[in-house]
C-alpha cells in the first residue's frame, strides 16, 4: 500500500468517525433542551436539581468512555445555601402577581406569612435624612416600599446615597419594619445566596401595579441548608503527549426554583457552555487529541464560583501541568461574534484566534477583554494557569431570568463557534 493511499483512507476514516457540524449543532441542542426541562428543576437546590443534571454529564462522560481521576467522576463538596422549595405568592392591594414575570424575592430573604400594611418612600425623600429617619420610626410591624425611580434623574451622588439608604433599610436592625419592597422598572434578574437575612426583601416591577402601595399579603417559605452537598464533575481523554494537559471547563448549575412552580431553566446561562463542553468531549473521543484532555463540568458557580475554586484548592492533578484552559459560558448566541476574556492577557493566543477567524471568515468578530473575575476562569487565573473565558454576543438578551429557556435559544453561529475553537485547539 503506497504512502499516498494510506493518507487517504485515513482522511475517509477521520471524516466517517467525527462527527458532521450539522450533528454537532443536533446535539447540542438536544443537551440544552434535556438540561432546560422541567425535570431538571433549573439545575439548582431544590428537588435535587443540579445532582440531576450532574447524573446526566456523568452519563454522557461514561458514554464517550472518559477516564476518571479516581474511582468516580464526581469530586464533592459542600456550601450554605438559602432555598425557596415551597409556597410564593404576593399579593399587592389586591393584584396578585406571578412569580418571577412580576416579582422576585431577594434570594437571601427568610420566609414570611400573613398580611401587612406598607410604608412608602420616595427617592426624594431618601435624599433628605430628616424626612426618611423619622418615616422609619413609624414603621414597626409594617413593610416600607421604595418608589421606582430612574437614574438619569440623579446625580452619581445622590444615586449612591439613594442606594446607601436603601440599604440601611434593607440590612439594618435598627428599624422596626418587617421587610422591604422594593419597585423597578428595570429587568427582573434572580441570583442564588449561600447566605439568610433578617428581613425579606421583594423587587417587583412597577409596571405591574396601579399606585402607591397599601397593603400586602404573602406567603414565601424558605428552607436554609447548612451544609449542601453538590459537586463537579470531571473526566479526561488520554493524548498523544501526557506532559501537559488542555482543559475545557463550563459550569452546570443554575438558579434552580422560587417557589413551587417557578423555575429558572438556564438555557444560555449555562446549558449552552455544557453543550459545548460535551460537543467538544464528543470530537475529541471520536479522534485522540494531541495532548490528553480534560472536561470539567463546575457545580457551585452561580453561588460563588464555588466549583472551580474547591478545584483549584484541591486538584485532582498538577494545576502546573495545564497548558492551557478555556472556560465556555453563555455559548448560545454569536450573532456579534464572541468575547475573550483575558484576551489582552494572553495576546499571542488571542491573535491565534483573530487570524483563524478571518482566514476562515466565521464569526462577526472576535473581541477582546481584560482581565475579570466573572466566571470559573478566575481562579484558575490567580493559580497562574493560562486561560480564556469566552462567551458569545448579541441575540436574545434573556439572563438569570424565567424566560432563558431551549425554545428561544436561537445557536445562531454554534457551527462556527464550534469550528473555530476546534481549529485553535488544534494549534495549541
């Protein structure tokens, strides 16, 4: 058999065994909508939301016959967190709002019943110490609500005082009302707390109501766990070099659920970064990479970066040895191209990716960032380890809220994304 037809037929069996990019898109889809749907509970720490979408990475990891660091895939730790597992109701004079569309509860809140009457102030009158200190006087037994109010109406002073105030009032012990409202007309956004407050606090929007707040009535029962037991999920694809390794890292967690029937399903935040994590996973099983390769999927990000910095304070193997990491978040979009963070860090590599992108004219464009510690990157960054957090822009601005779901994720250049780091990779 002469060198040249043995150079063919292995192109034939490289191009029959890896997977085409319209099966890559497929698939990944079909992650996202399995990881956003109701019985993932949002991924979270209710109703074992986020063991359950750990269990599904761990099957998608055995199934591409990734080996483990250990006996197990998983690497487990703990966290505080404050969960919402059962009733959520708020009744505002009479209008009863829906869960996550008209308000959200503050995720570090206790649980409060019954009915109250309200309190309220204005941004004005935050201005002006006088005024709000002796309201507040008047406010045991009461909730005090907070006037919307917009911005370019203030200066950055006052802004920052307004701000301060309502935080005294939402934090402090020295006044005597039993919560705050607080109301907004800007975009209802939700987090996770590993923490509990004394005092509940609602952001509602103000859209959603009539006129000035009267009385309220509530149900929001919260469960506070002292030591939650999650996880990350790690495996790894021997390669043809051993000393150094490559690392593709996304976070699987979400926001989970407020209440009983509101879930936050996390479609490009981050059910996306993990189907590109296992699209990945899937290219690199189907053909051995250079160098050995390694998936880590993070529990514990959205409290905290919880995951990725248990990892780095207890690796499962030489943080020294990584040659380079990528971390995937929010991977859906693309309509204006992607983000590198550390781009302006790691200059060489990011010109590597300028080059490839428009040699090979895929995405819109390829921008770059500074440092910032705003996702499970970060600690591996301070560990020393070169690294890139890269997330997609443009398309749907759905975030951290009810309406981040698989049906709307629009994967508008996947393919290209997809094809693009394939072909750095293989520079690296």
């Amino acid at each position: 058999m002469t060198l040249k037809l043995k150079l063919l037929i292995g192109v034939f069996v490289l191009l029959i065994t890896l997977p085409s990019e319209a099966q890559v898109l497929n698939h990944a889809k079909e992650i996202v909508a399995t990881l956003c749907d109701e019985k993932m509970k949002g991924r979270g720490y209710v109703e074992n939301g986020e063991h359950l979408a750990a269990a599904y990475i761990q099957k998608q990891f055995s199934e591409a016959s990734l080996k483990k660091f250990g006996k197990s895939y998983e690497q487990k730790f703990t966290t505080p967190v404050n969960t919402f597992p059962s009733s959520m109701s708020l009744t505002i004079d009479g209008i009863a709002l829906n869960a996550g569309q008209d308000f959200l509860i503050d995720p570090a809140s206790p649980g409060i019943n019954g009915k109250f009457s309200v309190m309220n102030l204005t941004a004005d009158q935050l201005l002006h110490d006088d005024v709000w200190i002796n309201d507040v006087k008047f406010s045991a037994g009461k909730f005090i609500a907070i006037q919307s109010w917009k911005k370019d109406a203030y200066t950055k002073e006052q802004i920052k005082r307004i701000q301060e105030v309502t935080a005294f009032i939402q934090y402090s012990s020295d006044n005597e009302s039993i919560g705050l409202i607080i109301l907004s007309d800007d975009k209802l956004t939700w987090s996770t707390s590993n923490i509990m407050n004394k005092k509940p606090t609602f952001i509602v929007k103000a859209s959603a109501l009539n006129d000035v707040v009267r009385e309220i009535e509530v149900h929001a029962e919260n469960k506070f766990i002292k030591k939650y037991e999650t996880q990350n999920v790690v495996g790894f694809i021997e390669g043809e070099r051993q000393d150094s390794l490559l690392v593709f890292t996304a976070h699987y967690d979400h926001l989970g659920k407020m209440g009983k029937k509101t879930i936050f399903p996390g479609a490009n935040d981050n059910a996306s970064g993990v189907s590109f994590l296992l699209s990945l996973m899937d290219h690199y099983a189907a053909s051995k990479p250079k160098y050995t390769t390694v998936f880590i999927a993070f529990g514990g990000e959205e409290i905290g970066l919880l995951g990725s910095s248990y990892f780095t304070e207890h690796p499962l193997f030489p943080l020294a040895k990584i040659k380079f990491l990528i971390n995937f978040d929010m991977a859906g979009t693309g309509d204006d191209g992607i983000q590198i963070v550390n781009g302006k860090i790691y200059k060489k590599q990011f010109d590597l990716i300028t080059q490839l992108n428009k040699d090979m004219n895929l995405m819109a464009q390829v921008k770059i960032r500074g440092e910032a510690c705003n996702s499970d990157h970060c600690l591996f960054y301070k560990k020393g380890v070169p690294c890139f957090f890269i997330y997609t822009l443009g398309g749907i601005q759905a975030y951290h809220d009810i309406y981040d779901r698989s049906e709307t994720l629009p994967f508008t250049d996947f393919e290209d994304y997809f094809k693009l780091m394939t072909e750095f990779i293989n520079h690296l």
